[in-house]
C-alpha cells in the first residue's frame, strides 16, 4: 500500500516542524509570504499563534503530512465586507 498524505488542520504539537517548513520554504522560494518576525520565533509562540488562528472562525491553517512529517501547508484568511464587522 502507498503512503497517504493527510489532510488536516494544524494542531499546536505541530509547532516545531510548521517552523522549519516555512523557514524552508522562505529559503526555496518568493512565491509565498512570510511574516518579518520568522526568523525569531520560538515553538512556543508559533504553537500560541496556531491556537489564536485555531479559535478565528475567520482563519484556518490546513496542513498536510506524510509519515508524521509536515510536507506543505496553506493557511485561509476571511476577507469581510466591513458591514460584516461593523458592531
């Protein structure tokens, strides 16, 4: 049987290898954009950061994995109608 990729949001243990895709990915290639502050951040503050996105209901990280490892990721922003936001 072939190896499956999975398809799955991003959870907090996943912190340390979701920092070491995207600073590789930072270093492969200028199609995707990261955020400035990359190269500082610890574990601790990506696994916090993956909670605030976690509980937007406007913001998703999604993730794919192969045997236990993170092999791409695509993160989903809303753009709202700033009628939607206005209180």
């Amino acid at each position: 049987m072939a190896d499956e990729v999975v398809i799955r949001g991003a959870q907090t243990s996943d912190a340390e290898q979701l920092l070491s895709l995207m600073r590789q990915l930072e270093m492969e290639t200028t199609t995707i954009a990261v955020d400035e502050a990359l190269p500082d951040l610890t574990i601790t503050e990506e696994a916090e950061q993956i909670d605030l996105i976690n509980e937007s209901p406007y913001d998703q990280i999604i993730v794919a994995e192969l045997e236990g490892d993170l092999i791409g990721i695509v993160t989903l922003q809303a753009v709202l109608d700033e009628s939607e936001t206005a209180s």
